[in-house]
C-alpha cells in the first residue's frame, strides 16, 4: 500500500519517438490501466493522433503542470516546454530529428519531475538511438541520457546494471552493449561486486525483504574448476565471497545452462530458488527472459536515483500507425514502476 505523500505524486509515462509506436502504446497502455496516477509526457497532437490510430475514443485533459488533478475518463497529457511544433509532419515510421529531439526533450523533463521530487516514478516508451544522433544528442539512448541527468554536483555518474524481468525471471547484467570481447574483460571482481550490490538494493526496494541472489559463470560449466577459463575464480568467486560478507545472500558461480531454469518461477509446480540471477553478458542474460515472452519483458535501470522502466522492444517502425501495436509490455512496465516506488 503506498502512503499519501507517493499517492499524490503521478508516475510519468514519456511518449517515446513520436514517429514509432510508443504514443499508440502509452496511449492503449492507460486506456488499460486507468490508474488516477499515470500522466502521459509528450504533444498532445501526437497523443490524440494516437488515439485515432489505436480506436481509442478518450477526451484529452492538457495538463498545466504534470501533477495537476485529472477530470474522469480523460486521457492526462503533459506537454512539456520546448517540444517541436511541426512533429505531426514528421513521417510515422521513419527516423527524424525532429522526433529524437522531441523524445529527448520529453525524457529531460519527466526526469527533472522526479528529481524534484513530483513524481514517483518514470516509464518510458521506446526511442530510436539513430533519431537521438540526428538531433545531435550526445547520449546513444535512455540509460545514457539518465546517467548524465543525474550525475552528482561534481559530475560522477552513477553506476547503473540492466535488469530486465517478467513473471518468472529476473536478470541483472554485469556487462551490457560491448562486443563480447570486451565484455569478457569487464568481468572483474568489483563490476561483479557492485552488480550484486545493486540488484540486491533493487529488489530490497522492491518489498523483497531478503533477496535470494544467483550469480552465474561466465565460462561452460562456470570454468569446470578452472579447466575452461579461470574468470571464475579469479573475478566471479571472490566477488560472491564479498558480498556475503556484507550480508547479501548471493550464491554461485553456476552453471550457466543451468541457473536460468533453476531461477524460473512458474508455481506450483517450479517454484524458483532465487528471486534473480545476475549474468555476465548481455546475450547470456537475456535470451532465456525473452524465451519466456517478450510481450511481458520489463527492461528496469538499477543504479539511479529514481525508479526508471520500460518496455522490452523498440520503436517497430514497420507497424507503428496502423494500430496493431501491443500495449503489454508497457503495461508490465507501469506495473512494476508501481511496485518499485512503493
């Protein structure tokens, strides 16, 4: 149950790049969910035009602030300052500059709502990195850009891990967009230390009162006691080690064929042994949750200040205005942006 201060506040939803499915999904998201604390951040242009695309018949309430009160049954828009005016003629399904400026702009204001302290949490709706370079912004994507906008007064970022879940499964990457290898050297004791650490505190905030934590290896059958590749012992292990020793109830390295299945929890009959697993690249970890369905994949960056998730897909150009896009993902989203800002 939340209490009156979180109540008050809404979660945020940006509307990702107007040129893509995100405003037909945010706004078939809300027509689900109806929650009187879900506000919509974009241009109402594009967010009614959405409406059309998905046959949704809602009013639109345009909102002064973002946490202004909502009359009933109308869908709530923020439109932040500085947004394009010429967005409607930008084409669906293409990359335009003008939509990743839009995106951006719509992501710096949410955020800056939250860092003020006037919203709870923030979901966001899928961008397209080749939109954001060619509005000439500096960050490839979402965790970049959050990074940079909550650096500390003497401009450190925070360090941030990727979780990505459903129903069934949690995953925290140690490793994330680099070739695999690079990734193989950004194994070390403190990246899979402070991984832990992080999705230990993740899941803690979560109502998670003692998190169960797996580490996976990163070599076949974790490194077959070094027959196979020694990351385990020199890296993997002693990080565990140092975790537990600060109270965290992290286990492993194991088997990576393995620890995924044993993780799974599908009750009654696979009641899972750990609530996540972390996993050393980003293809070991996420393949086995997208197996399990992407349509409900919740992609969660850990590490902020603030509570940020999203959808597990993109911007689906090929689709986006003919409103056959599926809001479930985002659904899942908003839905564990609830639970995470409790």
């Amino acid at each position: 149950m939340t209490n009156d201060v979180e109540s008050s506040r809404p979660l945020l939803l940006t509307m990702g790049d107007p040129c893509g499915i995100g405003p037909e999904i945010a706004v078939a998201a809300w027509a689900r969910d109806r929650g009187a604390d879900l506000r919509l951040v974009g241009d109402v242009g594009v967010f009614r035009r959405a409406l059309d695309f998905m046959g949704v018949r809602l009013p639109v309430a345009e909102l002064v602030r973002a946490d202004d009160p909502v009359p009933p049954d109308c869908l709530p828009v923020w439109q932040p300052a500085g947004l394009p005016r010429d967005l409607l003629e930008q084409p669906i399904g293409q990359v335009s500059a003008v939509a990743g400026a839009a995106a951006a702009r719509c992501i710096v204001a949410a955020t800056q709502e939250q860092l003020a302290g006037r919203s709870r949490a923030l979901v966001t709706a899928p961008i397209h990195k080749e939109a954001l370079h060619a509005a000439g912004v500096d960050h490839p994507g979402h965790t970049e850009l959050l990074q940079a906008l909550c650096a500390d007064a003497d401009g450190r970022l925070p360090p941030v891990r990727m979780m990505l879940a459903n129903d069934e499964l949690r995953v925290v990457l140690v490793t994330i967009h680099v070739a695999l290898r690079q990734a193989v050297d950004q194994i070390t004791t403190g990246r899979v230390l402070q991984t832990i650490r992080i999705a230990d505190a993740a899941l803690r905030r979560s109502g998670i009162a003692a998190p169960r934590i797996a580490v996976a290896g990163l070599n076949p059958h974790a490194g077959e006691g070094g027959l196979f590749g020694g990351e385990e012992i020199e890296h993997i292990a002693p990080a565990i080690a140092q975790a537990r020793t600060l109270g965290i109830d992290a286990s492993g390295p194991f088997a990576p064929d393995t620890v995924f299945m044993r993780a799974r929890h599908a009750p009654p009959k696979h009641p899972g042994e750990f609530d996540a697993v972390i996993a050393m690249t980003h293809d070991q970890g996420l393949i086995p949750v997208k197996y399990l369905g992407v349509e409900e994949g919740v992609n969660v960056t850990l590490g902020l200040p603030l509570v940020r998730t999203s959808p597990d897909h993109g911007t689906a150009f090929d689709i986006a205005g003919t409103g056959r896009a599926d809001p479930s993902s985002l659904s899942a989203a908003i839905r564990m942006a609830r639970t995470m800002s409790r």
